[in-house]
C-alpha cells in the first residue's frame, strides 16, 4: 500500500503547469523566423544576390510538436541554388565547383537564441 499525504498548498505547481499548458512556441518561433532569414542572407555567398535575397521561413505543428523551416525559393534548372552552393554541384563542361558550408555557421546563433529563448519561458513560469 502506497500512502501520500501532503500539507501545504500546489498552488505554486498549478500556477506552473497552466503556464506551460499556455506557452506559446509559435510566438517564440515566430520572433526567431526572420532573424534567421537574415542571418542566412547575410551568409549567403552572392553572384547575382538572388539566392541570398529568396530565403523565407515557416512556422508549423500545434500541441507538443512545432518546427520552424528557413526557406530558399531560388530555383534554377529545376534545382535549388542555396543546396548547389552548400553542397557543390557539377557544372555543364564536365566540371565541378565545390560546396561551401554557410548554412550552418549562418543559422547556429539562431539555434541558440530559440533554445536561449524557449529555457528562459520554461524556467520563469
């Protein structure tokens, strides 16, 4: 037999819990979206600025799921740019140019100021 016995009060728990209940993650995301469009622009390497000037963003999911996802819509011969120039891509002679990894570097800070963001929301309610 198990027996729990408490005294005091939960409402400090209860307090807590409706705050997690209501926390709004898309709003956070949301604030996040077009920091990381900018970031990705900035990175971007550039010729004609298209591909750095295409990047967008889009919040998604409700409940306990919720992603964010950067966007790039320059499309050229049916493939997208922002991917040739993250990771490499042949070229019509025969050759092959060499991808470079901006992406990452560029959105890593964003990472951490969602986390950064999500932690300080969790931890004050």
């Amino acid at each position: 037999m198990i027996t729990f016995e408490s005294r005091g009060s939960f409402d400090n728990t209860e307090r807590f819990l409706r705050r997690m209940r209501d926390l709004d993650i898309r709003n956070i995301l949301e604030s996040h979206g077009q920091a990381g469009v900018a970031a990705l622009a900035a990175g971007t390497p550039t010729d004609s600025g298209l591909a750095a000037s295409s990047w967008g963003y889009e919040v998604s999911g409700g409940g306990k799921s919720w992603t964010i996802t950067w966007t790039n819509s320059d499309i050229e011969r049916g493939f997208p740019v922002a991917i040739m120039l993250q990771y490499g891509h042949g070229t019509g002679t025969g050759g092959y140019v060499q991808g470079r990894d901006y992406i990452n570097p560029a959105i890593r800070p964003i990472f951490d100021e969602i986390a950064n963001s999500v932690w300080k929301e969790v931890t004050s309610a």
